[in-house]
C-alpha cells in the first residue's frame, strides 16, 4: 500500500476508533488494516494506537502524529484541487459539538443553513455540557464557552458572553432588588453545578465572599433558570441563557458580573481549517456573530 493511502487509512482508524470500520470507509478487510497499521508502526518504531478487545485509542505519540499527517493530507488535497482549477464543495460528514442551550439557540441554525447550501454535507450535531476530547470523540469543531489555555489545538473566538445576575419579578417584590454583588449576601441563591466551575455556576470562591448556603443546588443550568422564574432566588447564568426569560419578563436583570467576558471559540485540530467542511462551518458562524444575527449580543459583543 502506498504511503499516503496509509496514512489516510491510519487517520481513519483514528477517527472511527475501529478497524473494522476504518475498512469499511476504505474497502478493506480488517485484517489487511491491522496489518497496515503494524506495518506503519514497525516503520516508525513506535506505537500509535492502543488496541483491546473492546477499544482502540491513540497513543500520545499516536496523537501528535495524527495532528501531523491531517495537516500533511490536508495540503496535498489543496495541491490537487489549485492544479484542478477548483474548490472542493463542503461534502461528506461534518461532526460538531456544544453545549446544550448555546447549540439549541446558536449552532443548530448555522447546521441548518449549511445543509440547505451544501446538498453533499451531512453533519452531525452533539449538544453536550461536558468537554469531549476531539481526537477521541472524531470531533471536528467543538464550540466552548470558556478561557482556554493553551493547546496544540486552533481556536478561534467569534463571539464573547458574560454572567448576569436575575431573579423573578415576584421574589424581588417579596425580598427586593439587590444593586450590588454584595448585597446578594442577604438574598437566596440558586448554585448550578458542573465542570466548568465559575464559567457557569457560582464556584467556592463566590460561595465564601457571599457567605449564605444556596437555598438550591442544581446540576443543569435549565433547571437552576426553572428555579429562579419560580421564585426561589437569584441565579447567575450566561447572559444567552436567559434572553428569552428577560425578553418576555419572567425573569428580571439585576447585575453584570464585573469580572472579564468569556470568550466563545472554536476549536479544531491543526491543519483542518481549509477542509471544505470546516471552512465552511467557520465562515457561517463568523457570519452569525458579526452580522448581529444573534440577540443576545451585537456584534459578536456579549451584552
């Protein structure tokens, strides 16, 4: 086998964590893929890939050179495509992910108007509120809501939220309206769990410089929004959290934290910005965010 179908064939396998379908995609037995692999190895004199019964996962040098030879494909496709006279449409699968309410209102719309443009596109979309490893999950875009440190990984921010303090119109009648971080000291909080710490939820350092116990302790931030229209205290939640709850007045903003807006990037491994599906993807939510599409924020602006 020709080195560059190997390495098409490793990516693969990387991709689909599987040799079985890694040979599928490329017609191949599973056995002659196995083979390839070891012989890729036996050549480089390390091991790329952790097999078992159940798994097949990379190794770290398996990672790097997964990074590299994506990169490396990448180009030489481009080389093909500039002698060709062409561009290469956004086709096959996309894979995207985000966090569940920030993919509802944001991403899906984007998903959307792809696939009605590019009728050879397929994507799909996985909204999830936990940080998924790229390369494991075959993720090609993972949008975040977060500082980032740094990576191997490219990120691209394309907007910025911030965390805004509300509470419903009846219990600020009952308990009145807090002007100031400090004053919620006095007031009832509703504490959202999980593990983005003080990128969404009230963390412990917020805890010990408030000082009451939360009245509510919950793990999903719909649910904590729930909480808060019912009366039960005052929540903090990414300003795009609650826009419909401020826009139709169950909900009432009473403070901005002060503290730096979060950045909302994209993250994609090194080399994929100019597959056509990717760059694709990136120029439709660049698109979004600047133009002021979205309402919880002008221009790519977290309120």
């Amino acid at each position: 086998m020709d080195r560059l179908r190997t390495l098409r064939l490793f990516v693969s396998v990387a991709e689909h964590a599987s040799f079985a379908e890694a040979g599928r995609q490329m017609h191949l037995s599973p056995t002659t893929v196995s083979r390839t692999i070891a012989a890729l190895e036996g050549r480089l004199g390390v091991q790329l890939l952790r097999r078992t019964t159940r798994s097949v996962r990379l190794t770290e040098e398996g990672t790097l050179f997964l990074e590299r030879c994506r990169a490396g494909i990448a180009e030489i496709d481009r080389a093909f495509d500039v002698v060709r006279g062409r561009a290469t449409a956004p086709s096959g699968l996309l894979t995207v992910t985000a966090p569940v309410l920030f993919g509802r209102r944001h991403i899906q719309p984007i998903v959307v108007e792809l696939l009605e443009r590019y009728p050879d596109l397929r994507i799909r979309l996985l909204l999830l509120d936990r940080v998924v490893n790229l390369v494991d999950e075959g993720i090609d875009i993972a949008v975040r809501i977060a500082h980032l440190p740094d990576s191997s990984m490219h990120t691209l921010p394309v907007a910025e939220v911030r965390r805004v303090f509300a509470a419903s119109p009846n219990y600020l009648l009952r308990h009145g309206r807090p002007r100031s971080i400090n004053e919620l000291s006095t007031h009832a909080l509703i504490w959202t769990e999980d593990e983005y710490g003080l990128n969404h939820g009230w963390g412990l350092d917020d805890a010990r410089r408030l000082g009451p116990t939360a009245r509510l302790s919950v793990n999903n931030v719909e649910a904590a929004i729930a909480a808060a229209v019912a009366g039960l205290g005052v929540v903090r939640a990414l300003s795009y959290q609650i826009v419909d709850e401020l826009k139709s007045g169950v909900l009432e903003h009473l403070i901005t934290d002060a503290g730096p807006a979060i950045p909302v990037s994209l993250l994609f491994q090194g080399g994929r910005q100019d597959h056509p599906n990717v760059r694709a993807f990136i120029e439709a939510a660049k698109a979004r965010f600047s133009a002021g599409n979205s309402t919880d924020w002008p221009s790519g602006r977290g309120p």
